[in-house]
C-alpha cells in the first residue's frame, strides 16, 4: 500500500471517530441544552492486531461509535439530575393567584408606583401638593399657556371653553356654565389643569404655576382680589358660588316609580305636536303648522319672529347713536373707522343702549369719566386707587392704555396685547365719544 493511501486512510478513521462522538452527545443533550456529554477517546485493546494495515483502521473507526454509549452512560443521569432540580426550583417559588378573571402574571404595584398615579384632589382639599401662586404670577403663566385657547381674560376663543363670567346664568334659558358660575369644588379646577393641561403638554406644569393659574382664574371670576395667593394652606378658604347647587343623586329610590315596562298596548292613533323647542331648533318641521294651545302661547311664526325685533331696534339704535350725540368736537368719519377697529373689544366690552358690564366694563361715557367707576364692575385694587385719587380718562391716558395696558398699569385685569398703531387708537376713542 502506497504511503499516500496510509495517510489517507488514518484521517478518515479519525474523521469517523469525531463525528460518532458528536453524534453520540447531539442525543444524549439534545433536550436540555445546559447538560453536556463528552467522549473520551477508547483505550486501545492490548489484543488489537499489531499490523498496520487500511483495514485494520477502518475497523477500529466502525467500532468506535459502539463503544461511546458506554463511555458516556453517566450523561443520562446528570441530565435527570438536572431536570430534578429545577422542577425543585420551580416547587420552591411562591404561588400566584389563579383567581377567576386573573392570569397569574405580574406582581401588586408598589407603593411609590402607586402613589404616582394618585394624584387627584379631593373636594376637602385632600392630597393637595405643597406650594403657592398669587394671581399676577398667574396672570403671565396664563397669557403663555392658555390665553391661545381660553382667552386673555379666561372668556373663550372660537370652540374653546370659557372660564369665566357667567354668574346668574344657571337659571336661564342657555346657561353660561364656568368655574366662577357652575363648578362646586376649586379642587375640580386644580385636579384638571395639574392633570391635563396645557393642552398638548399635559403634566408639564410646576404645582406652583398650577396654583397660580387657579389663583388667576379664580380673579377672572371676581372671586378673590388681586393681592390673594392661592396655596394648599389657603385654598379651603375659597368659596365657590355654585357649591350649594348640587344634590345627591337619589334617582333609585325618587324614581323608581318610573321604572317599569312599557305599555304597549292601547296605543294612539297619531302624535301630534303640541309644543316646540324654544331654545334649539330640533322640533320636526312639517309645513304650515301653526299650533297653539294655553301652553304653547302665539303661534310658531310669531314666537320665531319676536326675538329678532330686539336685535334689530338695538343695532338700529347704535347706528343712530353716533349721528344723535355727534357733537363740533367728534370727527365722526375717524368714529366710523373706530367702530371696525372696535369689534377687537367687543368679546368683552359693550357700549350703546342696555350696555352691560361683562368680562370688561361697559364703556359708555368713559371718556372724561373718573377710572375704575363703572357701578357693578370689581377693579383691580390698582385701577380702583387710580380713580379714588381722582385721575380721569383723558384721551392722553387712554390712548397710553390702550397701546400696552400693563405698562400703562401692570396689575390690571385687562390682559389685552394693546393696539400697536396710533391711528386705530384714536379712532376707537373717537368712537367711545359717541357714547355718553
């Protein structure tokens, strides 16, 4: 045999030893990874034949995969040892609850995870974070991150909510439902803005600045004066109108009576109306209907039209108000002017016949008037002192305030950005001379 085939011959046979030894530990740990056999080569046999031929070797490398199950008989047991101790291990651990409705995953919440969700504000003022805020501070925090929406003066923009005004509404037939008008607990105020206010950035708030802007609310509410400081040692001292308007809800037992099933026997022949709506238009429409009763009053088309003729006669009477006072001293085409310039303060202020005080006072005859006189209307205490020394609005004083009202006077309730041109100035002041 050729030297070559000698050499070829023993790397085969030991390629078939290794392989059987792989073979022979891929089965005895193919279930349980961790646990693994190992071959250790055969002894050679003393008998074994001496001579040193190819087929001798090749005999050798078929017997040797025979001979590693007995070298390795001691891995089925360390595998059943294994598999012993961890079933131990898993006796050992502590059992979970496998209640109905539950899954027995997860662990009880920890307190702390648990107190950084409890954070409401109960109406007895439970659980209120330690700080403060007084109204001003409120003010600025307010003009950053809700006057885009609610206002400057908390009255609303567009869709968004109104915080303020609104008091003696609840009765009416379209209801102005505010936190000075309708909202029983302060902490409801507080609970909301700390919880999910700014809009969009929610929870972004200090609990001082969320203090300030309760503060700051509760002032635009004419509830509390402009030095007050609203702090969780303060904050039951604040008593909100509507707090006595709520009752307990005893429809179980108070309307019981109702509940009971249907009659559906000895039904009518036909429904007919008999009242409509007077507030929204949601009474079917059916032509020439023109119902009355002692109930229902005039007929439909007199009660639709009726409430359009008050609206007509005041605007009549606003159009004529300008011509009707107009005096040597008014420009009357730079009053006309004012009066566009003017729908910029209408959302708070009004002025003609049956003017009322609303988030702004009324402004007839406040031009000459004595500042901070308007009756019914609560100042500023800084606005207020300007008019107990006697100070007036002059046109020079007006056309000040007007540009930037908080360098005019910084602890002012008008939180209007101000009119930056000087011609529209004017023409508003222009325009309130028509008023007296």
């Amino acid at each position: 045999m050729s030297k070559s085939l000698k050499l070829y011959l023993g790397a085969a046979a030991g390629t078939v030893v290794v392989l059987g030894t792989a073979y022979a530990a891929a089965n005895s740990a193919v279930d349980y990874p961790e646990v693994t056999a190992t071959y250790t080569k055969p002894v050679p046999q003393a008998e074994a034949p001496a001579a040193d031929s190819g087929a001798a070797v090749v005999a050798k490398a078929v017997e040797a995969p025979a001979a590693a199950p007995a070298q390795t008989a001691a891995a089925p047991v360390q595998v059943a040892e294994a598999h012993q101790a961890r079933t131990t291990a898993t006796d050992a651990m502590p059992e979970v609850s496998t209640e109905a409705g539950r899954f027995g995953l997860g662990r009880a919440a920890l307190p702390e995870e648990v107190a950084a969700w409890n954070n409401d504000i109960m109406p007895d003022g439970s659980n209120l974070p330690v700080g403060s805020g007084d109204v001003w501070t409120g003010d600025e925090v307010f003009a950053d991150h809700c006057a885009s929406c609610h206002g400057d003066f908390a009255e609303g923009r567009d869709n968004w909510p109104k915080l303020a005004g609104g008091q003696g509404t609840l009765a009416d037939k379209d209801p102005l439902k505010t936190v000075g008008s309708y909202w029983p607990y302060l902490s409801t105020t507080f609970d909301y803005i700390r919880r999910s206010m700014p809009f969009g950035n929610a929870q972004s708030l200090s609990d001082d600045d969320v203090y300030a802007i309760t503060a700051y609310i509760l002032y635009s509410n004419d509830l509390v004066d402009d030095d007050f400081v609203l702090s969780n040692e303060t904050f039951m001292d604040v008593e909100m109108p509507n707090a006595e308007g709520f009752i307990v809800d005893d429809r179980e037992t108070t309307e019981a009576h109702f509940w009971t099933e249907p009659c559906m026997e000895n039904c009518k022949d036909s429904v007919e109306i008999t009242m409509r709506a007077s507030v929204l238009d949601v009474t079917p429409d059916e032509g020439e209907d023109t119902a009355t009763s002692e109930e229902t009053g005039p007929p439909v088309e007199e009660q639709a039209a009726a409430p359009q003729a008050e609206p007509v006669q005041q605007a009549a009477a606003e159009e004529a108000a300008p011509e009707a006072q107009a005096g040597a001293s008014i420009d009357m085409a730079l009053a006309a002017e004012g009066e566009g310039v003017f729908k910029k303060c209408k959302s708070c202020h009004q002025v003609g016949d049956g003017a009322k005080n609303r988030t702004g006072p009324m402004l007839n005859g406040v031009v000459g008037a004595t500042i901070g006189q308007v009756e019914g209307f609560k100042y500023s205490n800084d606005m207020a002192a300007l008019g107990a020394a006697g100070r007036s609005w002059t046109v020079e004083d007006l056309n000040a305030f007007l540009e930037k009202p908080k360098d005019f006077l910084k602890k002012t309730k008008m939180s209007f950005a101000g009119l930056r041109k000087e011609e529209d100035r004017l023409a508003v002041i222009e325009y309130l001379k028509t008023f007296r």
